[in-house]
C-alpha cells in the first residue's frame, strides 16, 4: 500500500514535498548538466569555457589600458566577471528549467500533476548550474591569480564576509530565476532566451566590469535597485580587501551596510516570486499555457 | 456530493479565446466544451469516445487540474479542481498518447523512479513496480535502455507505466493507444483492463476515438462530439437503443449520382451513409423495420445502382455514433489527418 502521509497538504507536508521535489529536482538537473557527452569531455569543457570567456575580457582590457594590469581598476572588472558566472549559471538555469520541461523533454504537464511544490522543484534544477558555475568561478580565479597578477592573499581574505556574501548571493539569484521561471510558464518558446537576456542586460547594469557611473543618469537607479551590484561589491571587498574600491561607486557604505541592502533587496526578490509563481500560475491554467508546445 | 464519485462535472464548460496575432483585438472564441455533466463512480473504466476536436484532452485537462474550466464546476476525488489542486494532485495520475516525452538521456528505470519519488515512494518500493509494470506490459527487456534510444511506441509504454506506477486512485488516460500498433494497442488494452481487475477501488478515465476500444474496455461510454455529450451509457445498453431498427450492409456498383439525403428522404429510412469502397460504395442503411428496403431497392433499381452484397447485422458503437453525429468517426479521421 501507498504511504497515506502524502495525503494532505498540513505544514509538515508541504515542506516533505518541498524537499523530495528539491532532492528530485537537483539529481535531475545534474544528470541533465553532466550526461549530454562522456566525462572527459565534459571537464574539458567545464575548464575552457570560463577561461575563454575571461581570456576575451582580458585582451580586452589590455588593449584599451596599454596593459594596466596593476591598476586597481583590473581586479575590479576581473572579479566581477568572474563571479557574474553564478549570476548566468543560477539564475538562467532555474528559469531554464521551465522552457527545458516544456518543449524539449514535453514532461512539464507530467510534473505539474505530480504532487509536488513547483518553486522548489525549479530550484533544485538550478544546482546543478549551481555546481559547475562554481567550478568554473573557481578557474577563473585560479587563472588570474596564476597568471594575470591578481593580487589575491588568503590571509587578507574576510572569509566570513566572503562566504556570507556567497551564500546570500546565490539564494538571491535563486529568487531572481524563480521570478523568470514563473513569467517563462506564460511566454512561448521563441522567448526562450529570456533568462540570457536578462542576464546580459544585469551584466551592465550590475557594475560588473565598469561602475554604475558610466551608465546614462536615467538607468542608474536601475542599476542601484540590482541587488547583484551590491553583492559584487561585497564579493571584491571581502576577497581584496581595501584595494577593492577601483571605482568608488560603492564606497559610501559600510560592509554592513552592503549586507543590509543586500538581505533587504534579497527578501523582496523572494515576495516577488511568490507573488509572481501565484499569478503566473493561475494565469497559466486559466489560458492553457502548461503544456502548450510550439510545433515548429 | 456523493463520496463514492470518483468523477463529477457539473455543466462544465471551456472556451478558449484566440487573439489574432497582428490585430490584438481580433478575437475568436472557440468553445472546447459546454454543459458537460458526468457522473463517475469509483471502480469504474470510463470512456470518452470521440473525433478530434470534440473536446476529450479539454476535459481531461480540466479534470488533472492543468486548465481552468469557464464555466460550471467539476470535482475530482471528491475535490473542486480550481480551488484545491494541491488535494488532487497526490490521488491522480495521467499518460497523454502520441507524444514522445521523457527525459532522453535518462534510462527507462531512471525515468520512472524519478516520477515515483515526486510522489514520495520509496524507492525500494518503486524499483519492485517498475520491474513488475514493464514486465506487464512487455518493456522488462528495456529497463536499463536510454529512453532516446526507444521507439516512439515504446516510448509510449514507459509513460503509461508512469501513470500506473503511483497506483494512483484515478487515471486519466488520453488517447492511451494512439500511434500504437496493433500488437501494442492490444497490450495495453490488457495492461489496462488486468490492472483494475487487480485493484477494483480505481477508477480509470479513457479517451479515444477507436471505436473498438471504447466496446471492448470500457464498463460505460460516453459520446462526445463537439464538445457537448450526446449520450452515456454501457456500450450494450447504447447499442440496444438500436435494436428495435434493422441495420444493413449494402455494397454497390458507382451510385450514379445517388445521395444519402436522397434515401433518407425514403419514408422509414432512419439513417443512410454512403462512402467509397474499391469499384463502388458501401450503402450503410437504419432502417425503422425490415419493410423498408424494398423502397430503398427500388431507388437503387431506378439509377440502374446494382446490388453486389448484401448484410443485416447487429448494431455497433459505430452505429451507435452515426446515429448520435449524424456521421460516421472514420470519415472525420480521414479528414483530419489529410
Ligand atoms: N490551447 C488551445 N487554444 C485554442 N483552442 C484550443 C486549444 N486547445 C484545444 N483547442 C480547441 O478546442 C477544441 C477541442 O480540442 P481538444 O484537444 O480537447 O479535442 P480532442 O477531443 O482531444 O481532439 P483529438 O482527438 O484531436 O485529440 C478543438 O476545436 C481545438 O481546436
Ligand atoms: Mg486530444
């Protein structure tokens, strides 16, 4: 006989549903991310596509400084980028989740009916992102320490702060994905890269490799109002240290203060995807758009 | 409400609204389904039986808690389908035919646990159903294939075993044997049937629209067309309406010019179809009484149309469509898939 616990919805169920569709989501999710070639393959290019990416930024840089690698102004956009991959591999890959379900595997209707917690089976499919955008952050850093000079001192680093800032960072981005998620369950599939865009258009406007200052006065605000520009901050403060402030965009605030601003803007990313999970939601079964497939 | 009703619908009804793409305020409403009210008691098989676009996945969507309905209600377990969902979900399951779905990369048991433990099943529990479920239905060879690798039937068969993996209390089956051949469809028809010999308390709702599946599997039918249902019955209690009239089979040479609307104009003539059969056609005539086939003869005789075969036979769920349509099921096919 089945178990009669899964029965009804009391708190404790919910969370035992939440958690299995969580665990569930996230073996998923990394049996997707890591069986698409053999295992060989797949490390190579775990290692090459950051590398590459950064190896861009930094001919880049080098070109138009005449090679200022010493400059403050280098570490500030090299770290940036490196830890914007969290914002492409979280993020996208739990909005990913929903457009992946649908069109390519036709399963998302089959999901839905399952009784589980939809946010957090969304969420565990972000992990596995979670894992690889990690180890890819990690030869990024490694690479720039190595080779590039990025002045880096483990006993300099505020690891506290650090792995504060991390952890809040990518519930953060989690949040941001679920949001994405939800508004994918009612777009068709020639969005379908929403969550790209959405992370290419964070990538200006969160300070990542140039201030806030550059931008025109009227996106500012926008980019104020990204909680990612305060955790990059966060990120190259607690790394750098005091030879973080490349640019002075940031400088005003205490490292609290960053938090602060960083917690508060996290917590209202997550009524935000409540809010948007629910009316999404209903919008997406009152017009039939669960398991809409477009037939091309 | 009644507590042994698997199934209740209550003047149920869908209409979904197209927006034109270039002028958005060009809308067009197409209604899905209207004034539906079905009973279904638990333990039984239930069958949808219809032509595309009558409204079978609408309401089977509906009832999985997938689509909002626009009008009317409809319980499912005992529980409104719009306000709680989350009651639904755990007592159901749900296979759709035709589709190639699944996670390609994932072998056949690996996709079939993964379903299972969103239901909270242990997975000791799950392995031991999923070796006996693809054992059943002839797939235990494939176990540890993966599903990209599978063929679109067989495919098939790994999802329904997901609807019956979580022994769920009803199923809702879409078009189970759609794209299946024979053999298959058979097995699964067996698969089906076996299953709730074996567990009496479950009730599976099945649409389709071969005519064969719904006589041979179903405990009662329901005809559906356009959305709206025509009657709900036991197949022998819907072919017995027909008894009382005489059912004949005519083959004929080319029918000259001659119309089903022409004969039907006969008096006691209840129903004429005339299709294509090879150098002729095939007369599908209900008569009220054996007398009157000699008027309809006569109008043969006079086009110079001449009887090659002639057969009186029991009705069948075909008939019984005819009768209800005013077409027969075939004939709709073959238009929808040219
Ligand atoms: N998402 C949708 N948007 C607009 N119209 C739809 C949508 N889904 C179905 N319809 C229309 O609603 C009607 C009923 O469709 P439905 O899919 O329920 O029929 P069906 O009986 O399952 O047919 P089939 O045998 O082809 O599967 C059809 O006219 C169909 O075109
Ligand atoms: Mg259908």
């Amino acid at each position: 006989m089945r178990a009669a616990s899964y029965r009804d919805t009391r708190l404790p169920e919910r969370w035992a549903a939440a958690w299995r569709s969580f665990r569930v989501a996230a073996w998923l999710g990394w049996q997707i991310e890591s069986n698409w070639t053999d295992p060989f393959l797949f490390a190579i290019y775990s290692m090459l596509k950051p590398l590459a990416s950064a190896a861009i930024l930094v001919v880049m840089y080098g070109v138009i400084t005449n090679g200022q690698f010493e400059n403050p102004v280098f570490p500030y956009i090299y770290l940036g980028n490196a830890f914007y991959i969290y914002v492409g591999a979280v993020m996208t890959g739990v909005s990913w989740a929903v457009i992946d379900d649908r069109e390519h595997y036709r399963t998302l209707k089959y999901i839905y009916v399952a009784p589980i917690r939809i946010p957090a089976y969304w969420l565990g499919r972000g992990v596995a992102r979670f894992l690889t955008g990690s180890f890819a952050v990690l030869i990024t850093l490694a690479a720039g320490v190595l080779f590039l000079h990025v002045p880096f001192h483990p006993d300099r680093v505020d690891w506290p702060l650090f792995l504060l800032s991390l952890t809040l960072g990518v519930m953060m981005l989690a949040l941001m994905g679920l949001v994405l998620a939800s508004v994918s369950l009612m777009i068709a599939h020639h969005f379908f890269l929403i969550g790209e865009a959405v992370a290419g258009a964070l990538y200006l406007l969160s300070g990542a490799i140039f201030p806030l200052e550059v931008l025109p006065p009227w996106l500012r605000p926008l980019g104020f109002a990204m909680p990612i520009t305060y955790w990059l901050e966060l990120i190259r403060r607690s790394l750098l240290g005091d030879i973080a402030s490349g640019f002075a965009t940031l400088s005003g605030f205490t490292n609290g203060q960053l938090l602060g601003i960083l917690a508060g803007l996290s917590v209202l990313f997550g009524l935000l995807a409540v809010v948007a999970f629910r009316l999404c939601d209903r919008q997406a079964r009152e017009k039939g758009l669960i398991d809409q497939t477009t037939n091309y | 409400m009644s507590i042994d009703l698997a199934i209740e619908t209550h003047n149920l009804g869908r209409i979904y609204t197209i927006r034109n793409r270039r002028e958005r305020r060009i809308r067009k409403e197409i209604i899905a389904l209207q004034d539906v009210n079905l009973q279904i008691p638990r333990g039984e098989l239930f069958g949808l039986l219809g032509p595309n676009g009558a409204g079978k996945t609408t309401l089977i969507k509906i009832l999985t808690t997938l689509l909002a309905p626009t009008t009317g209600w409809a319980r499912v377990a005992g529980y409104d389908v719009v306000r709680e969902p989350q009651k639904i979900r755990p007592r159901i399951n749900m296979v759709s035919g035709g589709e190639a779905s699944g996670y390609g990369l994932l072998t056949v048991r690996e996709n079939l646990w993964m379903f299972a433990q969103f239901y909270g099943l242990p997975s000791r529990e799950a392995n031991r159903r999923i070796e006996d479920l693809l054992r059943r239905i002839g797939l235990a060879d494939r176990i540890h294939t993966k599903s990209s690798d599978l063929s679109t039937g067989l495919r098939q068969k790994m999802n329904i075993v997901r609807g019956f993996l979580t022994d769920p209390e009803i199923l809702f089956l879409d078009e189970p044997t759609l794209g299946l051949d024979v053999n298959a469809a058979r097995d699964v028809r067996r698969f089906v049937r076996e299953w709730l010999d074996a567990h009496p308390d479950r009730t599976v709702l099945l649409t389709t629209h071969y005519m064969v599946e719904a006589d041979e599997l179903c405990d009662r039918v329901a005809i559906i067309s356009q959305g709206r249902v025509l009657a709900c019955d036991s197949p022998e209690a819907l072919k017995r309406r027909l008894q009382r009239e005489a059912l004949f089979d005519i083959e004929i040479t080319a029918p000259n010019g001659l119309t089903a609307a022409a004969l039907e104009a006969l008096p006691g003539v209840r129903k004429a179809v005339l299709t294509d059969a090879s150098g002729g056609a095939l007369l599908k005539l209900v008569l009220a009484e054996d007398s009157a086939l000699p008027s309809v003869i006569g109008v043969l005789t006079e086009r110079a149309v001449q009887v090659r075969h002639l057969t009186k036979r029991e009705p069948t769920l075909e008939d019984v469509f005819v009768e209800l349509v005013g077409r027969p099921l075939a004939e709709e096919e073959g238009r929808d898939e040219q």
